[in-house]
C-alpha cells in the first residue's frame, strides 16, 4: 500500500509539470517540422530539424513508456495476491490479501496534468499529430 500512496503523492507533485513538458513538446515537434519544410529534404538544415525532432520524440517516449510500466506492473499486484496460496493461512492476512486485491483494481495511472494518460497509446497519439 505504501508504493500506492508514493505513486499517488508523484502524480500529484509532477502532473503539472509533465503537462507542461508536453505541450512545449508538442509546440516544439511543430514548429520544427514546419522550419524544416522550408528547406531541401537533403539540406543539412533539413536533416538537423528531423535530428532534432527525433530527440525531442524520444524524450516523449521515455515518459509515455515508463508511465505505462507502472500501470502495467501495478495491474500484475492484483494477480500476484491472486496466485498467493491463501489456503490455511491467518485470517488476518487472508483479509488484508482481500483489501489488497480490491484496491489494485484500480491501476496506477500516471497523466500529464490529467490530461491524459502516460502511456504508449499517448505517445502513438503525439507521434501521428
């Protein structure tokens, strides 16, 4: 449970900032393909701009595909008290496991301000805008 408050106190502290990032991500990726339609497709101009947008998409990625393993990982907790063998334990536990498996129904999301989700149908969406 401890994990889950972290989760939840790091989204708090960083969903604004994460949003922020994003939109001047997704500014950047436009005024960039934009400068580099001005030139020739084999200008040095032109292949700095489609380098530069390459960085900037790769830094999108590694927020999108690290939110999404949290809320991957944190989908597998409720399977791995599931696959606990329960059976003949304290009753205490067997309640906890319980409460435990109920509150991981709900995975971990972490969002770009509550905008939207940090996950890799995100950064597809980034990609194709």
């Amino acid at each position: 449970m401890a994990i889950m408050d972290i989760a939840n106190q790091f989204e708090e502290l960083f969903n604004i900032l994460v949003l922020m990032i994003f939109f001047a991500t997704l500014f950047i990726l436009c005024f960039v393909m934009y400068h580099a339609s001005l030139f020739d497709l084999l200008s040095i101009r032109a292949a700095q701009d489609f380098s530069y947008v390459t960085l900037v998409a790769i830094q999108v990625f590694l927020y999108c595909y690290w939110g999404n393993e949290v809320r991957l990982e944190s989908e597998e907790i409720a399977n791995a008290c599931w696959q606990v063998d329960f059976v003949g334990i304290d009753v205490q536990f067997q309640k906890s496991l319980v409460l435990m498996i109920r509150r991981c129904q709900k995975p971990i999301v972490l969002t770009a301000g509550k905008f939207t989700k940090l996950s890799l149908e995100t950064y597809v969406w980034v990609r194709l805008s």
